[in-house]
C-alpha cells in the first residue's frame, strides 16, 4: 500500500502515528539549557523582573511544534524500525508525518517571529539546520563532523540562545542577531560550555543503532566512532562541556549548585560507565532503555538546578 493509499483509507490511524513521531516526552531532556540561558540572562536585567509570561509562551513554542516537527520531519527520513529516541516501536511513517512536522516547523516559525523578532530568527536557524541535518539532498546526519556541528548549534547554542532571548525581552535590546548573545566572557563560556556538554551526550542517542545502521550503510556519527568511541567521546566532551559551566558557576559565587552538579555527574559518570561495561551483552531495545533513563535523569537534575538559581539567586 503507497503512503498516498493510508492517507486516503487511514486518516486518522495516520495522524495519529504522526502525532507520536513529534516524540514531545523526548523533548524534555532539553529543558536543562533553555533555562540555563534564562539564567545567564540575569545581569542583562538590572533588577527588572524577568517576563515570565513571554518566557513561557517560548518555551512552548521551542519545546512543542518547533522540536516536534523536527523530531518528526528526522523519522520521516530516517524510517528507523528498532528503537528511536523515547519511542521502543516506532510507529509506521507515511506522508503525513511530513505534512505535520512541516506544519509544526511553520506554526514555531510564525509564533516566533511574533514573539521576538531575534527569537524568531533563532528559531529560524533551527529549522534550516534541520532540514540540512535529515533531509536526502544534505543530509549531514550521515556525515558525522557536519552532524556534530549540527548538534552543537542546534542543540547546543541555540538551545540556550532561546531561553537568553526570551529572558531579555522587553529590555531594550536590539532586535537583531547580534543582541541575542550574552555580553562577558563569563556568560560565553557558559554557553559554549553548555552546547559541548550537548555534543558530548550526542553519540551515546545513536549507539544502540550502531548494529542496525552499520549494515544499511549509513555512517552516523555514533557509526563512525564505534560503541568504545562513543563512550570515549561521551566522556571527555561532555566533562569539557562540564567544566565550562562550572567556571560560569564558579565566576557567579553559585558554590551549592557546583557542587550539586559536580555530585550528580560523578553519579552518573559511573552509571553509565556500567552501562558500558553492559552493552555487549543487552539487546538495542535494553540499551535503548537504559539510555533513555539517563537521559531523563540529566534532564530533571539540571532542570531543578538551573531554576532553583534564576528562582532563587546565586
């Protein structure tokens, strides 16, 4: 049956496997730098307070139809079969999942740019990268220094960028590009550090595909570095990316957030390096699992820690 023939007879079973492939649960995990961004924006403020309302309408619009129709728009191309993101069985994919993560890319490019001319212009960046990232005609996520560029920026900076813009509207700033940077080494470290922090995991969502990818060709960068490498990269990428906060931790006197951090990293450096120790013997779908857990875990953690400091200060 073609994709054209399910759109037709299955409508409805067809929108609803697209919804799922928005993957919106596996979103979360990015929450982290977002607000991470609203905390590097606090000395932009000046004893203003910070614009709740706008933030929140952005995140939503960064964290639901802009990274759904990403995650959708990546499965169209992808037609993984085994485990992918949060999802253990991914649903069919047909047309439709195109159609609504391009409805998604474009509802999040409009709300955008009608929230912040220099968010909407951020959120822009993101959905060309995107298309540059799954799409046939590029598709950099099968050229792995291209796809880890992509992910820093993407994930990384821009991730980050969105929670600084949306922190500092209304602030008198220039509504352009230029404006959307934090000002002082201390706040540039933060965000190249955490972008590094993002680069690091990066390998670690792919390796339980390397055994499925690695056939069919396709020269992920997960695929190019090897279940060790991966592990390896994860390891002194992400410390790297550690350490770059914690100097803008440091800088900013947050000692009891450093040293939270510092006590779960370690937490879970050994947690994963025992899922290392474990990978050979689990199936994709066991490791797919174990991924996801932790990826959840760094998601509330530093979620809990970088509002717990734009809340309730240093």
């Amino acid at each position: 049956m073609s994709e054209y023939s399910t759109l037709q007879e299955r409508p409805a079973e067809s929108l609803h496997n697209a919804l799922i492939h928005l993957r919106l649960a596996f979103s979360l995990v990015l929450t982290p730098l977002f607000v991470w961004g609203i905390y590097l924006a606090l000395p932009s403020l000046v004893g203003a307070p910070l614009p709740w309302r706008h933030i929140l309408l952005c995140y939503l619009v960064v964290h639901i139809p802009l990274y759904g129709g990403m995650n959708a728009f990546n499965s169209y191309y992808d037609r993984d079969e085994g485990p992918i993101g949060a999802l253990e069985e991914p649903p069919p994919v047909d047309r439709t999942v195109l159609l609504v993560a391009l409805a998604c890319k474009a509802i999040a490019l409009v709300a955008g740019l009608w929230l912040d001319l220099r968010f909407g212009l951020l959120v822009g960046a993101a959905v060309l990268l995107s298309a540059l990232y799954s799409h046939p005609r590029w598709r950099w996520k099968e050229r792995p220094v291209y796809a880890g560029a992509a992910i820093f920026v993407l994930q990384g900076l821009l991730g980050v960028l969105w929670g600084y813009t949306a922190a500092t509207w209304g602030q008198g700033a220039a509504p352009a590009l230029a404006s959307a940077w934090p000002a002082g080494w201390i706040a540039t470290i933060g965000v190249l550090g955490a972008a590094t922090w993002t680069l690091g995991f990066y390998p670690l969502t792919g390796v339980y595909q390397i055994a499925t990818d690695g056939p069919r060709g396709v020269r992920t960068l997960s695929v190019a570095l090897g279940v060790q490498g991966c592990f390896l990269f994860a390891a002194v990428v992400t410390l790297l990316g550690g350490l770059g906060v914690w100097v803008a931790l440091l800088a900013r006197g947050a000692y009891p957030a450093l040293l939270a951090s510092a006590l779960y990293i370690a937490g879970a450096a050994f947690y994963t390096w025992r899922w290392y120790q474990r990978f050979p013997a689990a199936t994709p779908r066991e490791n797919q699992r174990v991924l996801m857990r932790l990826s959840y875990a760094n998601g509330a953690v530093f979620t809990l820690i970088f509002l717990a400091l734009v809340l309730f200060g240093d």
